[in-house]
C-alpha cells in the first residue's frame, strides 16, 4: 500500500540564517581605574577571564630582551602569599587554568575556571598579578627553559623561516626585528631584579582591561571583580602610551634570503609584504575575504595549484596579519625539496595574479565561509572573551566585530580588487630554509631578487 501523494508532508523553505551579532558586553570602570568589560553567556559555565595590559617590547633594555616573556611566565609561578608549589595546588584544587603571553600589542594574561570558583580564582589571578614573587629559583629555571626553546626553533623550519622573515623583513633598529622573547645572549643576563623592575614599570591596573565571559547572570561580577583585582593599587603613575608608527620596513626587505640546511627534504618558504592593521581607515572587511581566496582553504588559488595539481606540498597558507599598528601579507609551507624553485615561482606567479581581479565565485565563496562561519567561531566563552579583549588592545570599539561582518557581507568584487592593489605590490622578502648547494643558483635565476644564504 502507498501513500497517496496528498499526504506527504510540506518540505520546509531553507531561508539564509540571520546575520550574525558579535555579543556586546556591559562596561564599568573599576576604582582602581581598570576597565571590566562583562559578556553575560547564559550556559557557558566555565568562565573565561582576560586580562590585558598595553605593554610595548620596545620599552625593554636592548641588551635585556626577553624581559617582558620571562616576566610573562613567572607570574602565576608563586607570589608573596604562597610559593609556587602552593599556587599551583590553589589553582588545580579550584579547576582554575591561568596562562599569559607577550605580543606586539601588550601582556594578556588568561584565565579559565568553573562558575562556583570564580571569586577565589579572581583573588588568586589578583595575586599574580599584583604581588608575583618572581622566585630565584623559579628565574632560573624559567631562563633555562626559553634557552632551551631557542635551540629546539633552531631546529624547526617553520620557526627558523619566520625568525630570518623578521630580521629581513623589519629595519634593524625595530624592535619586530628580533625575536620577542629574547636571543641567547640577552636572556642569559637578564636577573630577577630585571624582571621586577620591568614589571613594576609596566603592570598597572590603570589603564588596563579585564574582560569576564561566560554565565554570570547569577553573579554580582562587578561587586566581585572590585572586591578582588579593584583592590590592587600600585604606585600611582601614569601608564605609558604605547607607540602609534607602525614598525617601519627594512630598505633591502625585497630580497631572497636562503637558510642553508644540508641534505633538507623539504623547503620551508615563507613570502611576505606589506599589509594592514585592522583600524585602516578605508575599512578591514576585504582583507579576511582576500586571504581565504588566496591561500585560505585546500580550495584556495595556491593550494589548487600546489597541492591538488603538482602535488608538492601538504598545504600551504596566506594571509593578512594585522599587528596593533601595521601588518603583514605572509604566504608559507614547507614543499618537497625538488620542487623548491618551481614551487617559489609559481607562488610568485599566483599573488601577482591577484591584480588580475577575483571571480564572483571567489567572492561569494570567501563572504560566505567567513561571515556564515562566525556563530561557530565564537560560539563558546572563551572566543568571545579571546576577541573582545583583543578589541580592547588594538583599541577598536566593541561593535567593530559586528559592523565588520557587516562589511564583509556587502563586499564587491572592486573592494577586494581595490585592497589587494593597495597593498600586494610585489615587493617580496623571500624566505627559503633549504640546502643552499642545490637551491641557490636556481633561485638567483628566477630573478626575483638578489639572493643571500645564511647558516642554519
């Protein structure tokens, strides 16, 4: 027996989702002047705190680079009320994961604890904050350990690659220019009183941006946060403004520099130019969409040539990364050996095709992934929390997510044509990490540049 047709259920009409709203959180000035940004996330109930200081790397000593990392590790390593041992059972008793890190923008420390413990992670994370101890001990091995990681990215090509990107790419006497958590030589001096000091100078809740994420509807927050990091008060000084130049490029950057490693496989290659910060006056929304098109996705002009094609590599990237001031476009991936020179023209080849315009398809198809993949980008706490504080070091407003997606989905194919000119000219510094007895005379050939080799 059939159904008669009459009886089928209607199938639904599929209508576009709803245009996604970055959630704005509420704002409060705590009295200590730091400033508390609350992004109430009903069910998230493992809530996501951060912390951001605007702190230049150039405000470290020349010869005590380093400084700032270290001083970035140390803090949840013991504070004055309790060792590091101690510090550490506090925090795993109470679920609580702090983390911090030092880039261009500032120091963002992190924190992530269940709900119910929220008020003692906050009166610990204000201890490491306010009162770190900054330990001998805990000095000593923390110096050993950045020596350490220093040879284990000598070893890797991805990291050699953007180490020898920086220091070609960047003038000298930028700070850019070297690696942010310091060399051998500047690391091996910096002592305990360095770190205090740099801290001292620089760690201030005046100024300063907290952000709580997560399922807070419950919680008097504001109440909790002056009762906890509202505390701290410091030396009253003024924070110092951070610097507002972009990081200038080196005169010789457009060159190819070839990283000497005997008998190597693979190549690591990375292509950079110019690029933008997201507060570029004509708009960021194209940038994202570009760098999808380009090298964004297996489907993405490089990787179609590349990979699905020439099968020479398992992937390679590019993109538009934006600093606090200034950016970078950076093309990178390793490929087979062999294929080094091939491989470097024809990346070559496909970013200058850029000023050969982008396809509707293209567009439609870099639109879409990026704003209709938004909702599952900062579905969680933390993401939200990631980016708002983020915002809040680049000093971007809070709708600026919000109004960029927006952008984003009115895009035309001229935006994109008119971005990319802007700023993909074709002045490359060309990064090779390969064995030079076989890869140099091939790269001085292609004639992209003078070609130096440096060791390993």
């Amino acid at each position: 027996m059939t159904d008669h047709p009459d009886t089928f259920p209607t199938r639904p009409e599929v209508t576009p989702p709803a245009d996604f709203v970055f959630p704005e959180p509420s704002r409060h000035t705590l009295a200590n002047g730091m400033t508390a940004l609350v992004h109430d996330v009903p069910g998230q109930l493992v809530i996501s705190v951060r912390t951001a200081f605007a702190l230049s790397l150039a405000w470290e000593p020349r010869d005590r680079e380093g400084v700032a990392s270290l001083m970035a590790r140390l803090l949840d390593e013991g504070t004055l009320k309790h060792s590091a041992a101690e510090f550490a059972e506090l925090l795993e008793r109470r679920g609580v994961a702090i983390g911090a890190g030092i880039s261009d923008a500032g120091l963002g420390v992190d924190m992530d604890v269940p709900v119910h413990h929220l008020g003692d992670a906050l009166d610990l994370l204000t201890e490491a904050l306010s009162i770190p101890a900054f330990a001998e001990d805990e000095v000593r091995r923390m110096k050993r350990t950045r020596l350490a990681e220093i040879a284990q990215e000598r070893a890797s090509a991805p990291h050699r690659a953007a180490k020898e990107l920086a220091a070609t790419y960047y003038d000298p006497a930028e700070r850019a220019s070297r690696p942010s958590a310091g060399t051998p030589d500047t690391v091996e001096v910096i002592t305990r009183e360095d770190i205090a000091a740099f801290h001292a100078a620089h760690v201030r809740p005046s100024g300063a941006t907290v952000v709580v994420a997560g399922d807070v509807g419950q919680v008097d927050i504001v109440a909790l946060l002056e009762r906890t990091l509202g505390t701290w008060s410091p030396e009253a000084t003024e924070p110092r403004p951070m610097p507002e130049e972009a990081q200038r490029r080196a005169t010789d950057a457009a060159r190819v520099v070839l990283v000497d490693r005997p008998g190597s496989v693979q190549s690591e290659i990375s292509i950079a130019g110019p690029g933008p910060d997201r507060t570029i006056e004509a708009g960021w929304a194209p940038f994202p969409v570009l760098g999808f098109i380009v090298g964004g996705s297996p489907n993405a002009r490089i990787d179609a040539v590349l990979r699905e094609e020439k099968g020479y590599t398992y992937g390679i990237r590019s993109g538009f990364r934006p600093r606090r001031r200034g950016g970078l476009f950076v093309t990178s991936g390793s490929v087979r050996a062999d294929a080094t020179i091939e491989s470097v023209q024809l990346l070559v080849d496909i970013l200058a095709g850029g000023r050969d315009g982008f396809t509707e398809a293209e567009l439609v198809a870099g639109v879409d992934f990026i704003s209709k993949t938004a909702p599952a980008r900062f579905e969680t706490a933390d993401a939200i929390a990631d980016e708002s504080v983020q915002l809040a070091l680049e000093g971007l407003p809070a709708d600026f997510t919000t109004d960029n997606l927006r952008r984003i989905r009115a895009l035309g194919s001229d935006d994109l044509q008119r971005a990319w000119d802007a700023y993909v000219t074709g002045e490359w510094t060309v990064i090779v990490v390969g064995d030079a007895a076989t890869l140099r005379e091939g790269l001085e050939g292609l004639g992209i540049g003078p070609v130096t080799v440096v060791p390993n």
